[in-house]
C-alpha cells in the first residue's frame, strides 16, 4: 500500500533539510536557497514536526544532526538527487524513455552497432546509453540482477553462437 500524500513531506521541507544538513548550517542553507534563516529554521521545525523525530541539535548558534538526522540526510540526499535526473532527463528526451545498455565491445561492435539506425529510426524518442564492459553481464557487479545473458547454439553443433539478452 502507498503511502498517502498527506503524510509525504513537501520537496520545499525536504530541500530545506537536504542544504541544512550537508552545510551544516541554517544561515548557508538560506543562502544556498535564497530563502532566509528564519524561514530555514521554521521549515526544518515544520518537517521535524510532521516527521516526529528531532534531525537537529541545536544549541547557541550552532545546529548539528542527530543520529537519526544523519541517516534521513543521506536517503533524502539520494532521493532529491533520483528527482533532479529523472526531472533533467524528462528535460533532454520529452518523448521518449532512456535505454542503458552494458555490452560486451564484440557484441556491440559487430551486432548491435549495425542495428541501431533502424532501431532509432523507428523509435525516434528513445536514448540509448551504451557502456562497455570486458565481462558478461552475468559476472559485472554493477548490472541489475535481473539483466542476465543467454546463449543458444545452432543445431548443427556449429560454432556460430547468438547472444540474447533479457531484462525482467
């Protein structure tokens, strides 16, 4: 079940947070926003609030995270930086999606290259991000699980060998 938006902070909270807790600072925060440091202070008052958790210690003039702040700072620091490339990405390609492709240089030099005018030519808003790896995608650490290689040999004991791969 989803969470109801009600309960989401806003991107205005969890921004005011995000600047907060990486300068370490209300005041650099503001500044980084343009907002001021009163406006800072309330809207982290505000996310803490909703949250029911205190993510900052403040004492004087100085705040420093809380143990619990630390760790929201580094989901919300991930979360912030997934909505600004996929809002950049929307921006670069508005009709269409991205394909990220991890090939082997023979593969991709022998038969993706000769396929991919056609195939761009037919899906003329897609992105294809190809990077090259010197192992198969079963073996790279950096590739999904779930992209996996197959090879299927002819029947005549052959040695031709076609490569497929599949995303789940």
């Amino acid at each position: 079940m989803q969470t109801p938006r009600r309960l989401l902070p806003s991107i205005g909270l969890l921004s005011a947070f995000e600047a907060s807790a990486r300068t370490g600072s209300f005041t650099a925060a503001a500044r980084e926003l343009n907002l001021t440091q009163s406006a800072i202070s309330r809207q982290i008052r505000a996310l803490e609030e909703q949250l029911g958790v205190e993510l900052f210690l403040r004492e004087r003039q100085t705040v420093r995270l809380t143990p619990a702040g630390e760790a929201y700072a580094r989901d919300i620091r991930e979360a912030l930086r997934r909505i600004s490339a996929a809002s950049l990405n929307l921006r670069a390609n508005p009709f269409g999606g991205t394909l990220n492709l991890a090939i082997l240089p023979t593969f991709g030099t022998r038969w993706l290259a000769p396929r991919l005018p056609d195939f761009l030519a037919r899906h003329p808003g897609i992105t294809i991000n190809l990077a090259t790896r010197l192992v198969e995608a079963d073996a790279a650490p950096d590739v999904p699980q779930s992209a996996r290689s197959r090879s299927n040999f002819n029947d005549r004991g052959g040695g031709s060998r076609r490569r497929t791969y599949e995303h789940d």
